[in-house]
C-alpha cells in the first residue's frame, strides 16, 4: 500500500487520487470553518410534508 503523505518530488507528477484527497481535504476544512453540522441548510422544493400538485386532497 502506497502511503498517500509521502513528500512529492518536483520530477513526479502527482497522481489524480492524491489531488482528489487534497481538495476533499480543503472543502472539508471549509465546511467546517462555517460551522458544520450547525448550518442550516437551504429549503427542500418538497419536504415531504406538503403535497406535491395542487389537487384537493379529497379530489379524484
């Protein structure tokens, strides 16, 4: 198994994978620098709880 933190030489192109983990890394740092789990998130369209159409409820 190849460890992922070894130090890059400037000869060696980094491989995809490792760049991969690098930006989840920092989009995670992000996220959690504007509060994580404690941010709301934005309105579902349909939460589930109101009807999708317009139809009356007792409606055929």
């Amino acid at each position: 198994m190849q460890c992922r933190y070894a130090l890059q030489n400037d000869d060696v192109p980094v491989a995809a994978n490792q760049l991969w983990h690098a930006q989840r890394q920092v989009d995670f740092l992000a996220w959690l620098d504007k509060g994580g789990f404690t941010q709301t998130d934005r309105p579902k369209e349909n939460s589930g709880i109101a009807p999708l159409s317009s139809t009356p409820a007792g409606a055929v």
